[in-house]
C-alpha cells in the first residue's frame, strides 16, 4: 500500500505546483522529509546522524495560520493506519502548536491544505 501513498502525495504535490499562495505557489511552502524507505543500513545509520526521525509525518506546511505555527499532514492508503510512532510524534508537534492531520486521498490533503490557507 506504500504505492498508493506515494502516489497519492505526488498529485497533492503536483496541484500544489499549480495552487497559487501568496504570491507564489502552495508548493513554495509545502516539504517533504524522505524519512521513510527502505535503505541499507550504512544509509541509514548516516540518515539517522543527521536526524531523521520515524514517524514524522509526510509534508509539513510551514504557513502560520489559525493559531498554529504550521500544518503537518500524514498521507495514508485508503486502507491505511498510522503506527503508534506516527501517533506519538503527531501528538507531540500537536503539543508544541501545530495542526496534524492524517489524509486518505488526494482529495482530503487538497481540501485540508485549501482550508488551511483560506484558498
């Protein structure tokens, strides 16, 4: 189902290429951290040197709105659960002032995002 997700995140990437925001586009402040994946240990042992961290959720939208200091969004499947991991990180950033979300389908990350950013 790691398919589907990515697929998923690359068209919420792609119409937020196309989304104008603030002068530019959504996509000018909307991040991806690979912190997921498969690697060999050396990758991964150097990964997480420099800070990778799991269960940190997919994009993060660094736009203050709403009293939040940014939006995170978790890209599930349709099918999809998030870990405990995933649950605990997402409850700490939401701790520390930030929105998290967890979306199931281009649509619901679209429509997340439009709300947001009052779009």
């Amino acid at each position: 189902m790691k398919h589907i997700e990515d697929q998923i995140q690359a068209m919420v990437m792609q119409w937020a290429r196309m989304a104008s925001f603030n002068g530019g586009k959504v996509s000018d402040y909307l991040h991806h951290s690979p912190n997921g994946g498969k690697r060999n240990l050396r990758e991964a042992v150097r990964l997480k040197s420099q800070g990778v961290m799991s269960g940190y959720p997919d994009l993060h939208l660094f736009v203050a709105r709403h009293g939040f200091h940014g939006m995170f969004i978790e890209m599930k499947s349709p099918t999809g659960t998030t870990s405990a991991n995933q649950k605990e990180v997402m409850k700490r950033l939401s701790e520390q002032g930030y929105k998290c979300v967890v979306c199931k389908s281009f649509e619901s990350a679209q429509q997340e995002i439009k709300e947001y950013l009052e779009i």
